[in-house]
C-alpha cells in the first residue's frame, strides 16, 4: 500500500476526520486510523484517452472499478464532455488553433456545467433529495485548492470575469455524489449513473445536453474564434466523418459502459441538420448568458464579401460578380459589424446564417444580371456565344447556357455519389448498445453477424473502387484553368451583361422580380412557403446547387434570398443617387 | 409589369427519374411509399439511418436489375446494417430481404463459387430463425442447380428434423415441401436404378439385389410425396413421379384415386397438365372412350389450343354420339384459332377431311355455327394472298389442305385457293382436281357471293 500516493487526497475522512490516506490494492483511498475505505479511488485514467487534462480534471475521484463487466461509474455529462473532446481534437486535426479547445470550448462546457447546476456550484443537481456529505464546505475548498488550474486560468476568456458570479462565488466541488445503494439500483437500466434520470428530467429554463448540442457547442467556439469554418462546413465534416459525432461514444474508455438509457442518450441514428444546429447554437448562447462576441470584420472569412468570392469561386461564377455582391451587401448593410457579430446578450438573439446568407447574396446578383426567367438568361447567352466566336482572343463574355451545361452535369455527377455514399454509409458502432445486460448477448450476436456477413461480401467487392475517405476541404467543387473539359469562368467578363453609363455601370436587364410577395405578418419564423413549380427553371436549378453545396433545403435558401431582397429593396429610395443601376422591383 | 412574377411562373416539369423497381410482389411506387412512410410516423421526419438504409436498398435492387453484381455487393455490404435496425419491424423483415438478394448476388457474382454460397446460406438460416426452412430448402435447390445432389438431400435432411421451439408447430407447408423435395431426389436415385435394371438381364446375379433396392426406395419415396400433394397447389414433378413408382408396382387404383385428386379436386387451382396426367393414364390403362372423352373436355375448356386436342379430335370422331361429332368439329375449329397452330399440317388435314364428311352428312348448319364467329377474320388470318404464296413455298401440302378449306368456307373464288389452283404441280395435280370438285359440291358459299 503506497502512502506516498495517497498523499494528494486531502479531503477529511468521513468517519473520524483525519487526514490520513493509503491505497488499497484496488486503488481506493482508505483512511489508515480508523480504516474506513471511500467511494474515491485514485485516478486511473490514461491520459492518451482523454488528452484535454483540464476537463480531465472533472472526473477526479469518480473513477471506481465496480468489476469489469460493470466499469466505470461515470455520469452523463462526462460522456458529453468526452465527445467535445473527440471533436475539439478533430477541429485541431483539421487546423484550428489549439486555443480553440483549451481555452474556449473548455470555458464554456464550465459554464455550462455550472449554469445547469451540473458542477462548480453550491447545490448540484444530483444530490438533490439525497443526504448532503459531511464537511460540504471544507470539502469544497479544499477540492478548490486542488485544482488551481481549473477556473485561475490566465487565458480564460474575459466572459468569465465579466460573468455575473465572481469566481470566489463559485464552488466547485466533487460533482455528484451518490449513494451506493442507487447504483445498483439504476445500473439495471443504463450504464451511466444517472442515465435514467437524465432521460427523465425536464428542467425549465435548462438547456439539457444532446449529442448535437455538442455541435452547438463546437460552433459557438468556432464563432467565437472566428475561425473559417461556416456552420455548413462544419456539418458537412461531421458527414464526411471527419468530426466524430455518429457513434462518438465507442471512442469512451472502455470501462465507460454504455447500455439501457444511454442508448437513447448517445445513440444517434441522423446526420444534424442544418436549422436544428444553427437553433441550439443561439439557444445554448443564450442559455450560457454570452457577452457579445468579437466583431466579424471585413477582414474575417464570415463576413459576406470574403464569403461571397469563396462561392463564387467554387460554382465557378466570373470574378468580376464579386464587386456586385460587395456592392449589395454594402447597400444592405449586411456587411456591418453590428449585423454580423452574434450577441447572446442581445434582446432578440440570432446570428447570422453567413453562409446562407453569402449565397443568397450571389443568387440575389444573378437575378439582377440575368433575371431568370427562363428567358432573358438564354437571349444574353446568344449574344455573349456570338460575341465570344468573333472575338476569341479577347476575354470572353460571360456565357450563362454554358455554364450551366457544365454546372448541370458537375451538379449531378457530385449528387449522385452524394447519395450513393450516404447509401452505403455505415451506422453502427463496433460497440452494439443494447438496453439490458439480457440483451447484451442478442446485441453482441447480431454484431457479429453482420461483421462476418461483411467480411464475407467484402472479398466480392473491388478492392479498387473503396478506397480511403477524402480528405476535408472546404471546398467541393474545383475549377482549374488547365482542365479543358470542364471550362473555368472565373476569368470570364461580365462586359455582355453590363453597359456604361456614364461613370458607373448599369445592368443591360432592367427588370426584377421577387422572391416573395409577401412576407408572413405573424410571428413565426418563416418568411415564405417555397413551392418549387411556381419559380422559374433556372432559379429552381440555382438553389438547387446552392442548397446542396450547403446541405440545407431548398426553402431555406428562398427564405434567405427574400430577406436579402427586403433589405435591399427597401433601402431603394433612401439611396436612389448612389445606386446607378436601376431596380426595379414590382411590389404588392 | 405589375404581375410579372406571376409570368415566371414556369411549366410544372419533372425531371427527377424515378428508380422505382420492379420487385417480385408486384408494382412498386416510390413516391406513395415515400408518402404512405410519412403519414405513419405523422409527418415526422424520417431517421437518416433509416433513409439511407432504404436508398441502399433501392440501390442494390437497381444494381441487380442492371447485372451489376459487383456494385450490388458494395451496396449489400452496408445494407446488411438493417439487421441492427432499432425499428423492430424493419429488424424482423430483414433477414429475408437480405437473403434474397445476396443469395441472388452469390449466385451469378462472378467471384462467388458454391463455398461462398454455402457459408452465406448457413448464417442467413441462424439471422433469423423464421426463415431457416425457407432458406434450407432453396439451398437445396442452389445446390441441385449445381448437381450436388448428395449435398442437396443432406441439407433437407437436416431441414426435416430441425427443431426451434414453438416454430417447430408452425411450420406449415414448408416441411411438406422440404420432404417432398427429399423424396423427389429419392425418385431421382430409384428412376436410375430402374433404368440399370432394365438394362440387366433377369438371370443376372445382380438382379436381385438392385431390384431389392429400387422396391426399398420407393417405399421411402411414397412417404415423402404423398403428404404434400394432398395439401392444395400444383405438384407436377411430385404427382407425375409418384404416379410412375405406383404404377411401376402395380398399384393402379392408387395412381388413378392420386391423379382423379389431383385433377378433380376443387380446391386445388386450375391445372391443365393434371388433366394431361390424367389422361395419358387413362390412356395406357386403356380405359372406356367415353372416360377419356370427358377427361379432355375438361383440358379442351382450360387450354383449347393443346395438342392434345387433336387427339380429343379423333376420340369424338369415332364416338358414336352426335353432339360428339358436333364437338369434333369445334374443337378443329378452336385449335386453329391459335396463332401458334397456323402451320399444323395435321389440323388442317382433319378439318379438310372432317369438313367434308360434315358437309355430306348434311349438317351444314354445324359449320355456319362454327363459321359465323369466325368469317371476320379467318379470310385475313389463314387465307390471305401472302399466306398463300409462303404456304406454298415452305410446305406445298400444307398449302393444299388449306387450300381446300378455303374452298369450302370461302367458295372457289377465295384468293387462297385460286392461287393454289393457279401453281402447276405435276405430283399434285390430280389432288387439286379433287379437291375443286369436292369444292364446288360441297362449298357453304353460294360460288355467286364469292370474292
């Protein structure tokens, strides 16, 4: 029995006080003058499997080896703070400063932990109704002793000075407590200690954790960061499997047992979805009382002019087209600091869908050079394929009909494999979650099953055709000069579509129209109904490819676009001097 | 300008192609399951699991469709994930999709051999035990397919005496089957026997022994058959092997109670070759006319265009019975109605000959009756210009029967026989001449109305 290591336990003994600890040969502290053995056991854990040692620091004491069939007495929050982990790690793979984890998301899980009243507060959630130890407030300090690093961190992020507790006000403590006795009782239906009762519980005001409020969650620090990741990108990583979040729980140490409740908890059979992300992320922001957040500027990859010439680039749109986005989101004032920068704290919270929005903006752009109505794009297309055969030394016009017979084919040949890798898509953990320890064995069968089923069919597949996983990039089309197939506009000028008119330069179309008649007068959230077979061709086909560049629906996208409209037609008047181009936007 | 939105308003198209597939259960609409799945689950949206299970299925359906065994394994490799489906619905009716279609994929993948098969078809009876005497007995019929036989009766061996608890009760007719198909094999091994022993002679010493061997067989056999072709269904192969070991030992009465059954029997469905059987029983027991008459009225109902219905023809001819005559001369008529039996030189010949002996005998209203359905589109059908000149070309006897059909029903004037008429044939000249004699006596056409 090594004193020695017990030396960093200090808490007092339950039974007569004393500080005086050894180890038993399971790793649990025993007290050595009156040989009460505690519920605590020395830290185990292997650093590599949970590499963030300051969330780390959070399970101290919680670890126990009940047997080996059992392990782990664990809560449901660490499974949660383990996938932040997983993912935080992976957003470093990808090239996020390390700041982003240690420093930021870690802030914010403590404060959400202590806003829920999980940890780092006076009365945690979990021992509610049960008996409160002996020696609470020593306990507590002295636990707060322990673990200077935690909340004296030096790049904590000025939020938590400025939060309404003061650090002196907050306590942590051992975080959840709980009596032998209903263990054994709630082990029956999950793993986790309190897994039954997380599923149960429905707290007002309490934002509780889900698998993709994780996401939330690694968004808010992206955002807070201003890192150059968009929220669709994000998601889109997550589908590509280059963010753990479908069965991140088999990545748990292995004696982090999952069965029962936790199935439901942590089993996730949906890929996350665009609009529920980009809700919980306002929701968690606000529920974390949030300062404002640092200013999206010119200079940052979300705001829309840097955004608009990353899309542009990637539909293989002219160059030139970037100048009419600046100057839409110049008139519409969406460029502003005030506009972009996501405020929690803000009487009406919301943040802007920057890539949404980046993308309406060109769709708005398009409309205003080539109206799309089925007609007027294919009538400037012939003249710019005229003008392009007579002049083929100069640069050519803009031809909308070629580009979209290049676009149309790239479209379709991207979303066919699109579906046929979500076809073949493979769900199921290595790890099979089952609901009873009953189960346990049907649920290990059938694994086996189904991995042997594979492995036999695995030898009738080209080995060729499955190859590794691509790697991340933000961008998923790619339009090179060199590649004579697929024809790159960006070089291309808009000259066909434009004329002069004075100094500035005046759209040749002089015709508008909305996306939206009317917008809804109630309160709810959305703005229009997109009924696909009233709009144009060329405008379905449009956000068709935008949405899908994005994964997000079609009516969204609309939705967005008639927003970008409203502001932009109702400034009309205010700034007809400044705007050249005549609009001419028909309203009822 | 004011509802210029309005103008935008494009043609409705479509141009999603739909990859509906054509299952065995018949049509299949993608777009109602789609609606019909939304409605249950009340216009919540649909897990991704379970959307991309369901493309993988359409996938691999498609794959094998098209013969692109390669693509639908990739395909099957992530859709056998549904076994771990946590719908139990879909979890239950998985194995026997994912049988179907691997064994389908195992069976013409061009990297699949009889081993794969085996060991695909033996984990796929443990997945889930509902289906293992499904799956037995269409392994069985894989490994008969690749002349395994030995293999094939061990595997419904083992079928036969499995046990699994309550399911052993509701096994129904599939251990019908599984034993009938065992007892077909047995069929198969005492049919061979046979024929060794009609090939030895009856001093031989082996004689003995290998005739002690077919009895034993048959005996096993009988057993097996006979349970299952007294549930309702159509039995062929059974029946008709059973029949030829009963009539081998002499149990007639038995063969005949087995395919009076078989044939008469309300509730089994409509099938013309029982009544074949029948018939071709009767026809070796030499039974009465009149028993075999019967026998094929049933079958001229069921299939009017069989061949046996010539036979039926002759049958009726030599019954004393008027109706039968009558009925005789339907049943040519019917015969010929088939596109298929245009060329049977036989039909044409009794019809020539029988239309004939009608027509003497004065019954001219028989052949109007016959005729009067017929008058619309016989001409065209039969007795057409071009008919005539590749009749003649391929089969010149054929071409004169006919010849003197259309004679009789359509007069002289008939293009048919004109033309027939017309070709200079030195061998069938003097059969010609008959027939335009036989022709003006006899036509049901006043040679006036002619055309």
């Amino acid at each position: 029995m090594d004193l020695e290591e017990a030396e960093e336990f200090k808490e007092r003994c339950s039974q007569c006080a004393a500080v005086s600890w050894g180890l038993t040969d399971e790793g649990k502290y025993y007290c050595t003058s009156c040989h009460n053995v505690t519920e605590r056991s020395q830290e185990v854990i292997n650093t590599d499997l949970i590499p963030n040692t300051q969330i780390k620091a959070l399970n101290r004491g919680l670890k126990k080896k009940n047997n080996s069939e059992k392990g782990w007495d664990w809560y449901v929050c660490e499974g949660f703070q383990n996938i932040l982990c997983q993912q935080a790690e992976a957003l470093k793979n990808l090239g996020i400063g390390p700041e982003l984890k240690n420093d930021v998301l870690h802030n914010f899980w403590k404060r959400y932990l202590q806003k829920s009243k999980q940890a780092y507060c006076k009365n945690p959630v979990y021992t509610t109704g049960r008996k409160p130890t002996v020696l609470e407030d020593n306990l507590s300090h002295s636990d707060w002793a322990s673990e200077p690093e935690l909340l004296s961190d030096v790049s904590c992020p000025p939020f938590l000075e400025s939060g309404a507790e003061s650090q002196s006000d907050i306590h942590t403590r051992k975080p959840f407590p709980i009596s032998k006795a209903s263990q054994s009782e709630t082990s029956v239906c999950s793993g986790s200690l309190d897994g039954v009762e997380y599923s149960q519980r429905k707290e007002k005001g309490i934002v509780k954790m889900t698998v993709p409020q994780t996401l939330a969650f690694c968004y808010l620090s992206l955002l807070w960061q201003r890192e150059a990741i968009t929220l669709s990108d994000l998601l889109r990583f997550v589908e590509e499997d280059h963010i753990p979040y479908i069965n991140a729980f088999q990545h748990f140490p292995e004696q982090m047992k999952l069965y029962g409740r936790d199935r439901g908890i942590f089993g996730i059979e949906s890929w996350p979805d665009y609009e529920d992300i980009y809700k919980k992320t306002i929701e968690v922001g606000t529920f974390l009382d949030l300062p404002r957040f640092p200013d999206i500027t010119e200079d940052c990859y979300l705001h829309p002019n840097i955004l608009c010439m990353k899309y542009l680039m990637e539909v293989n749109l002219p160059d030139e087209m970037h100048n009419l986005t600046c100057h839409v989101v110049k008139m519409t004032g969406m460029g502003e600091v005030d506009f972009l920068t996501f405020d929690p704290i803000a009487k009406m919270a919301k943040t802007v869908k920057y890539d949404v929005q980046a993308v309406a903006i060109i769709v708005v752009v398009l409309k205003l050079l080539f109206l799309l109505d089925d007609n007027l794009e294919w009538s400037l297309s012939n003249l710019a394929e005229k003008h392009n055969e007579k002049n083929k030394k100069d640069k050519p016009w803009f031809d909308f009909r070629k580009w979209y017979q290049i676009m149309k084919k790239a479209f379709d040949e991207k979303k066919q494999k699109w579906e046929e890798a979500r076809a073949k898509y493979l769900w199921k953990s290595e790890k099979p979650l089952y609901y009873s320890f009953v189960d346990k064995p049907v649920a290990y069968k059938k694994r086996e099953m189904v991995v042997n089923l594979q492995k036999q069919f695995s030898t009738l597949v080209d080995s060729t055709a499955t190859a590794g996983k691509k790697s991340p990039s933000s961008f998923q089309f790619n339009w090179t000069e060199e590649d004579t197939d697929r024809t790159c506009f960006h070089g291309h000028s808009l000259q066909g579509v434009l004329k002069e008119k004075g100094q500035s330069l005046l759209t040749k179309n002089s015709l508008y129209w909305l996306s939206t008649q009317k917008f809804c007068r109630c309160y709810c959230t959305h703005v229009t109904t997109y009924e696909e077979s009233n709009y144009s061709l060329s405008y379905q086909f449009i956000l068709n490819l935008f949405s899908f560049l994005l994964r997000i629906k079609t009516s969204l996208l609309h939705e967005e676009v008639s927003l970008v409209e409203k502001k932009l037609f109702e400034k009309k008047y205010s700034v007809t001097k400044k705007k050249s181009r005549s609009k001419k936007a028909r309203r009822h | 300008m004011s509802d210029f939105s309005e103008e935008l308003k494009g043609p409705v198209t479509d141009d999603e192609v739909e990859t509906s597939v054509l299952t065995g259960a018949g049509m299949h609409f993608p777009w109602l399951q789609t609606y019909v799945e939304t409605v249950a689950i009340g216009g919540k949206r649909k897990k991704d699991f379970a959307q991309t299970t369901s493309a993988c299925l359409s996938f691999v359906q498609e794959a094998l469709l098209k013969h692109q065994w390669q693509q639908a394994a990739e395909y099957m490799y992530s859709y056998f994930q549904t076994l771990e489906d946590s719908d139990s619905y879909k979890r239950q009716a998985a194995p026997e999709i994912i049988w179907k279609l691997g064994s389908e994929i195992l069976f013409y993948h061009p990297k699949s051999n009889v081993e794969t098969f085996n060991t695909f078809a033996d984990r796929m009876k443990n997945v889930g035990v509902m289906n293992y005497l499904k799956i037995s007995l269409q392994h069985a019929l894989y490994l008969l397919h690749h002349g395994m036989l030995k293999d094939a009766k061990r595997n419904l061996s083992e079928a036969e005496t499995w046990r699994h608890g309550e399911n052993t009760s509701s096994r129904g007719i599939l251990i019908n089957l599984i034993q009938a198909y065992k007892g077909l094999l047995q069929y198969y091994t005492w049919s061979k026997k046979k024929m060794e022993l009609s090939k030895l002679d009856k001093d031989d010493y082996a004689y003995n022994a290998v005739a002690q061997d077919v009895f034993n067989h048959s005996w096993k056999t009988s057993a097996n058959i006979s349970a299952l072709i007294k549930i309702p269904g159509v039995w062929d192969p059974f029946v008709k092997s059973y029949v030829e070991m009963l009539e081998f030992y002499g149990d007639r009465d038995g063969a005949q109670e087995v395919l009076t059954n078989y044939a008469y029997d309300e509730k089994f469905p409509s099938n013309p070759n029982a009544h074949i059987y029948l018939y071709n029983f009767l026809k070796r027991q030499k039974a009465p006319r009149s028993k075999m008459i019967s026998v094929l009225k049933i079958l001229y109902q069921i299939v009017p265009s069989h061949k046996l219905m010539l036979e039926f023809h002759t049958l009726l001819r030599k019954s004393e019975k008027e109706e039968h005559h009558k009925l005789g001369l339907e049943v040519l008529f019917g015969v010929l109605d088939f596109a298929g039996c245009t060329k049977n030189i036989t039909a044409w010949k009794y019809l020539a000959k029988y239309l004939k002996k009608t027509l003497m005998g004065n019954h001219l209203a028989w052949v109007q009756d016959e005729w009067n359905s017929r008058k619309n589109w016989w001409p065209n059908f039969h007795f057409s210009y071009f008919w005539a000149k590749s009749d003649w070309k391929e089969d010149t006897a054929l071409a004169c029967e006919k010849a003197f059909v259309a004679g009789l029903l359509l007069g002289k004037g008939c293009r048919y026989f004109r033309y027939i008429l017309k070709q200079d044939h030195q061998i069938l000249g003097k059969k010609i001449k008959r027939m335009k004699r036989s022709v003006k006596k006899y036509s049901i056409v006043n040679p006036r109305f002619s055309y």
